[in-house]
C-alpha cells in the first residue's frame, strides 16, 4: 500500500489504521521495512486522537428536597455517549446510591466538556466555548419517585469519602436516554462527576 493515509482518511478508526500501518503523512521517511509499525490497542492516546471526544460533566449538585429524592445525572443530545467512569462526591453519612437508565430530562443542564482538541475545534487563542461539548449536557431535579427505569446498580458510599467507579460495561446513552445517580432515599442530597467518549462519525 504505497499511500495508506488515503484508504483511512474517513474511516471511523482512521486514527487507529494510521497508527497501525505506520502512516506518519506523505512526507515520513520510509526505512525499507526494516522496522515494523507497533500499536497498543490497549492504551488509547487521547492527545493524538482528533476524531473521539473524550468529554467530561459534572452537574449541578442537587440539594435536599423534603420528600422528594435528588437526581443527577448527564444526556446525549445526538448520536451516542459511552460513560467511562463515575465520581460520586462525599456525604456527610454512609449512603446508598442507585445508578441506572433513565428518560431524559432538561432541569438545571450544563454542557459537558471536551477534554481533547475534538475534531481541531480549540482555537489558536483560548475561548471557553470551544472547550464545551454541547451534545452531552449533565442535569440535576428532584423527584417525587426515583427517575430510573427497570433495573440498577446500589453502590454504598462511606461517611465523608468520595466514590470513583470506572465503568467496566461502558453504558451508552443516545438522545430521549440518560445516566443518573440518585439517593436510594427521600431528603438527600447528590453530587457526581461523568466521563466518557464520543465519536466524530456521528454528526
């Protein structure tokens, strides 16, 4: 394949082909074959890859409400999230936390945040507004009865410590769907933090 770059170039893992057969551009020094081209498809280079959002959301934390029960969590406008870990913020008791699918709702969102420079967007000089990623907002409410629909998954959190949860199955979120972090009972309140991925191909 003399010019590998141009098979790739609007692959979804065109980044991951390039780096693969060793494409560094027209211009690269070929060297006769004598070194072969190495990729570790365990460990992701976020800094090299313009084409997956790495975002990040942490939304308004929800206070207590009498007899109601606080609700955080984050939406995807378009396409599909995958959420990569979870970061539950410390509470003043042990509490017991319920996280699962839910519907969406548009209470108190904020735009997540691309951690990489997401399809070239950042500038040459620094504007918040590039740093965003609007299609993954977070939300917080309080509700009456939990948002979770069918099953979810109880974590306790200790007194006065914060939770981290890497996601070993990844849950995905596309638009009408959410993530949620909610108190298993009435008059808490919640705070946590998300983060995950995002592919370029579907916008």
């Amino acid at each position: 394949m003399s010019d590998p770059g141009v098979v790739v170039q609007r692959s979804r893992f065109s980044t991951f082909l390039k780096q693969l057969t060793g494409y560094r551009g027209k211009l690269a020094t070929p060297l006769l074959g004598l070194v072969q081209p190495t990729f570790d498809i365990n460990q992701r280079a976020p800094e090299l890859d313009e084409e997956q959002c790495y975002w990040y959301c942490t939304p308004n934390s929800q206070a207590a409400v009498v007899g109601q029960i606080s609700v955080v969590g984050v939406r995807c406008q378009s396409g599909q999230a995958v959420v990569d870990w979870i970061f539950i913020r410390q509470q003043a008791a042990v509490s017991t936390y319920a996280i699962g699918i839910a519907a969406e709702f548009a209470a108190g969102t904020v735009n997540a945040g691309a951690a990489n420079n997401f399809l070239f967007a950042r500038g040459s000089v620094f504007n918040s507004a590039q740093a965003q990623f609007a299609n993954v907002q977070g939300m917080n409410q309080a509700n009456v009865s939990s948002p979770i629909s069918g099953q979810n998954i109880n974590v306790d959190v200790p007194a006065g410590q914060g939770l981290f949860l890497p996601s070993p199955m990844q849950w995905v979120i596309q638009p009408a769907y959410a993530l949620v972090v909610s108190p298993n009972v009435n008059n808490l309140p919640v705070g946590a933090s998300f983060g995950g991925r995002w592919l370029a191909d579907q916008l």
